[in-house]
C-alpha cells in the first residue's frame, strides 16, 4: 500500500491534482478528533479522582491539608498529560495524509498515554505508605508504560521520516528524522531510571520522572524550532 | 426522500452546482464526531476498568502478576475498539452524503460497538473462575453482539452499494459491494463460533473471537486494497 | 446585538464579503461540537450502566434474564437520545451563524436532554418495585423533563424562524416556523402523559412516553420532507 | 519563537501567501476540540452526579424534595461551566494561529475549570451540615480557584493583546486589552468575596459567587459588544 500511495503522490503532483479525491481538509482529522477524545477525557477524568474528604464537623481544613500529595499527582500526571497532547498536535498539524501504519503507531501512543494515570497511582500510593519493595515495582512499572510510549512516538517519527510524501506541503523533510533523538532519549533516560530505581533508589527515579515530562514540554514544537528561539532570546 | 436526494444529486451535476447547498465539507461531519466521541470514551473506559489492586504492604507484584487475565481483556478490547474504529474511519473517509438509513445503520452500529465491553467481563470472569455453564452462556452472549454488529456493517456497506450517489467523487462504486462480504464472513463466523462455544468447548470458540478482530483489522482498508497491497509485497 | 447582526448580513449581501471575516466554515463548529461531546458522553454511560449481575456458579443465565426490564430502559433511552442527535444535526445543518440566543437555548436543550436518563432509572425502578405513588411521581417528573426539552426545542425553532439572517444560504425560510409544531406537539402531548400518569394510571402515560421518540425520529428532517417522502412512497 | 512567527506572518501578508502553509483551516482547531472535550465531560459528569434516591416504598417524593440542594448546587455549576464555554468560544472565534504561549495559558485555564466542581461539592455540604470554620475553609478554596480561573482568562486575553498577528483578519485590536478589564474584574471580586467569607459572613461571599457567572455570561461577546447591544436596546 506504500508504493501504492507514493506512486498516486507523485502522479498527481504531475497532473496537478489531488492525490486522494476523497479526502477532504486532510486525512487526519478523524485521527485528531479521536485522540483529542481520548486526551479530553484521560485528563478530565484525572480531575474527578481527587477526594472529597470524610470529615468530622471541623475538620475539613485538616483532611484537605493531609491529602496534599494528592494534588501533587494530579498535578503532574495533568501536566504529563498536557505535554502529551502538545506534542500530538505539533506533529500532527505536519501531516496531511495518513496509512495504516501511521494508525496502527498512534493507537499505540493511545493505549500507552491513557495507561499513564495507573502507574501514577500506584507510585503516590507506594511513597506515601512508605514499602521499600512495593516503590520499586511501581518505579519499574512507571518505567516500563513511560519508556514504551515513548517507543509510539519514535514509531511515528520513524514512519514520518521515511515517508515524507504524508507531510503537508513546506514540511522541512529534516524535521522528523530530527524529532527521533528526542524519542531516543526517553527510550534511554525512562530504561535508566527504571534500572536505577529499582536497583539504587526509588526516589532518584522520581526525579527523572518529573525532569522529563518537562524536556518534552519545552521542546514540543521540534528540537529545531526549540533551538532557534533559545538561541534569539539569548541575543540582545 | 432516497429518490428526492437522488434526483437533487444529478440535477446538480447536470447544472454544475453544489446538490445540497446547505452541506459544508461533507454531510458526515458531525455523524463523524460523535462516533469518535462514542469511540474515544468507550477505549478509555477500558483503561479505567484496570483495577488497582488492593495490597497488604510488599505485595504489589505478587498482586500485580495475579492479575494478568485483566491485562489480556484490556488488551484484545482496545485492539478490538481500536479495529472497528479503523474500519469506521475507512469506510466515512468515502461518503460524502448522509441520508436517515446511514444514520440508522450508524446508530446500530455504535449501540453494538458500544456493547462489547459487556460480554467480554462476563467471558473472562466465566472463564477465570471456571463453571462451564456459565462460560457456554458468556461465549453465546459475546457471539450475539459481536454477530449484531456485523450486521450493523453489512447494513451500512448494503446501504452504500444501492446508494453509489451518497459517495464522494472519485470512489470506485465496487468498492462497497465487495466490503459486504467481509460483513458475511463476520456475521457467519460469530454464529458458528457461538453454536461450537455452546454445544462443544468455550475455549474453540475464544480462537474464532480472538482471530477476527484481526482479521477486520488487517482488511480494514477494504478487500480489494488488502489484495493488491499483498500481491505487490509478494513481487520481488 | 440583533439589529447589529442583521445589519452586517445586510450590508455584506450588498457588497459581496463575507458579513462575518472571523467566521470560518460556519459560526456553529463549535456549539455542533460541545453538544456532540454531551449526546456522545450521555449515550456511551448509558452502556456503563447496564449491570453486570453477581451470580453464584452456574447461575449467570438466569440473573442475566432476571434483568431484562434493565435492557429495556437502556434501549428505550439510547433510541432517545440518538433521536435528539438526529433532531439536533437535521437542525444545526441549516444553520450557518449563531447568536447568543441560539446558543443559551441550545444550552437549555443540553441541559434538559442529559438529564433524560435521570428520572429514567427513577422510573424502571418504581414500575419493577410497583408502589404506585412511586410511580405517579417517578412519570411526572420524566413527564417534567421531557416537556422542558420540547420547550428548549421549540424556543430553538423559534428563534430560527424570527431571525432568519441566521440560516445557511438555500434553506426554506418556512423550514422552522413548521418546525415549532413539531414541538408545540411534544409539549403538549408530555403535559397531557404527566396529567394522565398522575390522576389514572402510570403506565397509560407510558404509552405515550414510548410513542413521541419514534414521533420524533420518523420526523427528524423536518414536518416538510417527512410527507413529501411519505407521499413519494404512497405513489406507484 | 514569537518574532519567529511575527516575521512569517509580516512576509507572507507582503508576499500574498498564507504565512503557515501547514496550517490547514484555522491553527486552533484542535485546541478548540480539546477544550470541547474537557468541558463537554465537565458538564455531563455533572448530571451524573445527581444522586438517584434510596427510598422506601412511597417515599419517593419526600426523599426527591429532600435533596434540592443538591438541585440548585447542579444548575448552578451546569450555568457556570456553560458560561465558561460561551466564553472560550467567543475569544478562539477571534484567533486564527496559536503560539506556546496561548496553549499553556489554555492548558491553565482548562485546569482551573475542571477543578470548579471540586470546591462546590465541598461548599454545598458545608452549607448543608452547617459547621462554620468548614463553611469559611470551603469558600476560600472556592474563591481561590475561581480567582485563579480568572488569571489564566486574564493570561489569554494578555497575550491576544502583544500579539495582535495571532487573531483573524478583521478583528479589532482593541477588543482583547479591554476584555482584560473584566479578568480584572474577576479577579479582584473572588479575592474580595474570599477575604469577605473568611472574616466575616461564607453566605456573603455565596452572592458575589452567584453573581459573578452572571455578569461573565451577560458579557460573554466581550465588553464592547455588550455596551452597543446594551445601549441599542434603551433607545426606542
């Protein structure tokens, strides 16, 4: 079906017309709307999780003061959650036609993004009640679903780069190839930290944990881009 | 109203003219997002349905690994949603006009899709705590809905095969006739597999339930593209 | 603000621009969009709900029969809501800018359709556990809810008939003041069920109940095209 | 990455060409369908929330009378979200690129209104059970999240004002830095009206609570069109 396609790009860019006469804006906006329902609802979804506390008649101040570590797992898996989708919709705003592959990667970074939220409640759940071998599972699982989303995204970058008749026209075709090191080093750093939390120390791990949905934050729209504006401001 | 809408297309085509000048991109728009919507919630429901496992402190793997059966369910179901999504969106990215059958056929279909989660908890919990009876009845049950839905299928491409004027330009008008068998084949395996899975074994029956969602999914661009992808990977 | 409007369609008709430049496809992507994420969500946990019986081995067939009436309340309110959605998508297809009004009616119409399912359940369990005031109050309330839609509806028609400026280009302008009968009728028809429910006998007005969504899913594209096509079907 | 974008958009207006060529209709669709996503799930989990009575045989309309606050804390934060929603509407409409900026200040606004049920859930009860200190504990953290909601309106509205080349063609610039106004406005009444529940009275605080969704909604079109609609309507 590759070829197949390719050889209708290119046939049609010669004859001046569309290549796929049914599709209309562009072939992912299904693919975008239904991430987006499945981005939308994972994090909603992690809103509704926070307790509202039992209390005694009184108390209320106390019971959502105790519960604060709460707030700080929803706000990171919020957060991770946000970085995900920024991410998402950086690539996807590139691409114009989609294949089965393409598909096939992306329910991939679906099942791996929607998964997050458990590891995540695990992991706050094994720190606060303190079981040294309890955190180190949870540490590897965290590692393990972080470490194979980050697997979906090199896919995709990987099927963009060697298919660069799916982009939308004025993509630089350097653009995917260079987005795979950005995928490469979760696949590293989120192996790394599993390794390490389970071998040395759980919560040298967290820091990784927490370093690096901000890495693929701040560089959501492309390591090129990401460099060009550091490099600007840093000018006079 | 078939016939008023097909003498508005060719009127239209005669006179070069939009035939329904109140239809933007295309009249499946919203059919579209709200199966997406319909879809990306029922898949990551399935996420939410993984249970967190209640543990005494030091055995969150023991509990973790103990409860493998969940993951498999998990896994085939979003495959499952995530094959008939694929076909959903192969099939509209085809249809330019929506009259009330399509929508009939769709709403049916997305009734069916979304029934599945349903007997897949009844199958696995039958199967994990082991009464024979209740496993025929869970097999049955599971081969009722997945058979309705392949109904559901058969009625749209049905619909779409006596309906060519409902397509976008540039659609081979074979395409939706040929797309019914694969329905049938649905629509008989499922009756077969609910009839061994009663009078024989559950379990041959799980092999049929397990290997035609990916068949579905493999054909999901349609039989004909399947076959000439196929062919032109066998040439050297 | 609906003079200014007006004003603007005027005054763009008559210079050839569009009379809104910010309005891209149509100024009710996104009232289409929120509403199809409502009736999307509203209809995807009416499957949630559907119990999945605890059963001792080897009874699972019988508690799956002895929950029947639970199919019945779940297919009568999926079959609504899917009507309100046709209702909703026939409407919003001939409708190219919005107002303020039209969007706190549609807000009204979100409100009261999400709120279908609630006195649903109130409903089914007051008919299976048979005290009959239970039941007189149980369908006054769905007689309530329902009637309040049909108010929503019809202040939607409503509008759509006084501010005719709103519509897309080629839509019958007698479209929507025909229209309001339709609603007229569901206003109407839930008043006299709740009246009948509350002084004879419940499941006369039940009748009813079931009688209006097929009433308004036969009528979906409008009073108009329903008895053109009728007719059509009527002739040879 | 800001002047990268100012640059494009300058050069592309002189060259006559679009200034992202891989921006399809708008950059903001999929923001747009996120947020769709998010407040969609928002509001229907509202209904969800409406608790279904236990009742003894005809004690049905006692326990539904019971619980009517729990009626007016639902059509309250049912208005509020809703309003929420006018109000996103009405500003995206008004851009056509998004730059980093714009998504995180998105991003902080989606959080702080999925987070609004939160605080009225623990409000309502503490009304209802009566204890002072909760009551005053309970419109804090209101006030502090709704006070926080109106900084990210406040962030959104700044931004659209230094960078007037995000907006679409023909809107006027000084639209975005008076909607500041009301941000402010928001701002300054929730830090009051909490100040004003701590130290003195929760149920005075309750009246700016109430009253603030109103005034939002009323001004959802933006302070300008609000004022001309406003005066056009007292004269005769």
């Amino acid at each position: 079906m590759r070829h197949d396609r390719e050889e209708s790009v290119q046939r049609a860019a010669l004859e001046n017309v569309p290549p796929f006469p049914h599709v209309r804006l562009a072939d992912t906006d299904r693919l975008e709307a239904f991430s987006d329902g499945v981005f939308s609802i994972t994090i909603t979804l992690l809103v509704v999780e926070i307790v509202r506390p039992d209390h005694e008649a009184g108390h209320l101040l106390d019971k959502l003061v105790a519960q604060w570590p709460n707030y700080v797992a929803f706000l990171a898996s919020f957060c991770y959650v946000g970085v995900i989708w920024l991410n998402h919709r950086a690539i996807f705003s590139r691409v114009r036609y989609c294949d089965r592959a393409l598909h096939i990667a992306n329910l991939f970074l679906l099942l791996t993004s929607a998964l997050i939220p458990f590891p995540t409640a695990l992991l706050s759940f094994a720190l606060q009640h303190g079981n040294p071998f309890d955190a180190q599972v949870a540490v590897a699982l965290y590692a393990l679903i972080s470490g194979l989303m980050c697997l979906a995204w090199l896919s995709l970058f990987h099927i963009l780069t060697i298919r660069p008749y799916l982009l939308e026209k004025g993509i630089d075709p350097s653009f995917f190839p260079k987005e795979r090191l950005r995928a490469w080093a979760g696949v590293g750093l989120y192996s790394f930290a599993g390794a390490l939390g389970w071998i040395w120390s759980p919560l040298s791990a967290l820091v990784i944990f927490l370093a690096l949905p901000v890495f693929f934050g701040v560089t959501s729209e492309g390591l090129i881009e990401t460099r060009l504006s550091l490099l600007r401001r840093g000018r006079p």
